[in-house]
C-alpha cells in the first residue's frame, strides 16, 4: 500500500498570501496525484489531477507541480473563499489512499 | 453532467450490517474504463477509500476492511451498493460515493453530497 503524508496538516494565513502545502508519496506514483478541495460539511472537488492538470472551472491561482515522490500545491494569492481542508490522493494504485488532509484557516 | 446521490439508514445499531445505495446519472457503468468509488470520512478526520467497482464488474476494497464489505452494481438502475457487516461505533462516518474517470491518471470526480451514518446502541 503506499501512504501519503502532506505538511503541514494546519496552516494559518491571510488573504493575498501565496501558499504551498506539500504531499510525499511511500513510494513513486508517477504523476498519478489528485488534490481535492473540501469546505466543511461539504463533498470533496477535485482541485488538480495528474499532480499538475488544473480541472476546469478552477480559478488559476491554484496549481500543482512533482513528480515521483513529491508534490505541492501552491494557491498564488488566497482568496476568502480558499480557506478549507485540501487533500491529496494517489491514484497509482489500488488500493487508493488520500493524504491526511491540510486545514487553511484564516489568520 | 454527471451527479451522483447516496442514500441508506442514518443509524445502525452495532453490530448491525449497513447497506448504501449511490444512485447515479450522467454516465453508464457498463462504459469501458468507468467506476463508482465508495470513501468514508469521520467526524474531523481525513478521507478513507473504501471499495472500488468497475464497469467490468472488477471490484477492489480496502485492505484493512475487505472482510466486511461488499460492492456490487446494477446497470440497468445506475446504481451501486456497499454493504458493511459486524459496524462498530468507529464506523461512524460520512459515507460518500464518487466516480471514477476512465481517463488516466485517474480521478474521483464527482462525488456525492455524503451520508452521514451513526453507529449506536
């Protein structure tokens, strides 16, 4: 099974602020990487898939970069409507797994 | 544009055995490379994925669950289901269910709005 890691898991920050959150892999997935967005009491949605692929409809502040092991997803300036849990998944394998999670909150 | 809907008993007793139905539109499983994926999520903890099930009718689960649950489709009403025995009150969670894109690398997208699901005596 490969286990995903992301840091930090909590992280405060204020509007306009670039953000990086890091998810690293046990083992390569290749770019078979997703990271979700999840505001509470709500589904996830799909951010970012193939560690870089912006899925439509996301505004392009978000992005994703690595490859292997290591990943990032960086928002270039934060808006009030980014602060929620972000979580990366590995779709390398089965059985899938999901990071831990990242909660932005406001400073 | 695809929706997906999930629907089953709020509580459970322990022991009891839980049966979900994720009821979808937008999309047929019998399409080459589609699935619908089952995930859990506890209160104010992280995403755990479940089970897996596949327009060939391949069905994947957890490991650390896979003697307790069964996945299964039916075509024909677009829907599939999970079934957990022997829950536990650990088993408390929000159950969603999403699907799974044919296209690689693969991905959960859409999901469902989740179902939460209490496990009490």
């Amino acid at each position: 099974d490969i286990q995903m890691t992301q840091s930090p898991s909590s992280l405060s920050a204020s509007v306009g602020d670039r953000v990086t959150i890091t998810c690293r892999a046990s083992q390569s997935i290749s770019s078979y990487l997703n990271w979700y967005q999840q505001k509470p009491g709500k589904a996830p949605k799909l951010l970012i898939y193939a560690a870089s692929s912006l899925q439509s409809g996301v505004p392009s502040r978000f992005s994703g970069s690595g490859s292997g092991t290591d990943f990032t997803l960086t928002i270039s300036s934060l808006q009030p409507e980014d602060f929620a849990t972000y979580y990366c998944q590995q779709s390398y394998i089965i059985p899938r797994s999901f990071g831990q999670g990242t909660k932005l909150d406001i400073k | 544009q695809i929706t997906l809907k999930e629907s089953g008993p709020s509580l459970v007793k322990p022991t009891q055995t839980l049966t979900l139905t994720c009821t979808f539109s937008g999309f047929s499983l019998s399409t080459n490379g589609v699935g619908v994926g089952w995930i859990r999520q506890p209160p104010g903890k992280a995403l755990e994925w479940l089970a897996l099930i596949f327009w060939n009718d391949d069905k994947r689960y957890s490991p650390s669950l896979m003697s307790r649950l069964t996945i299964t489709k039916d075509t024909s009403k677009n829907q599939v289901v999970l079934t957990m025995t022997n829950m536990d009150p650990v088993d408390t969670a929000t159950y969603y269910c999403a699907h799974e894109s044919s296209f690689i690398p693969r991905r959960f997208d859409p999901w469902g709005q989740g179902t939460l699901v209490t496990v009490s005596s």
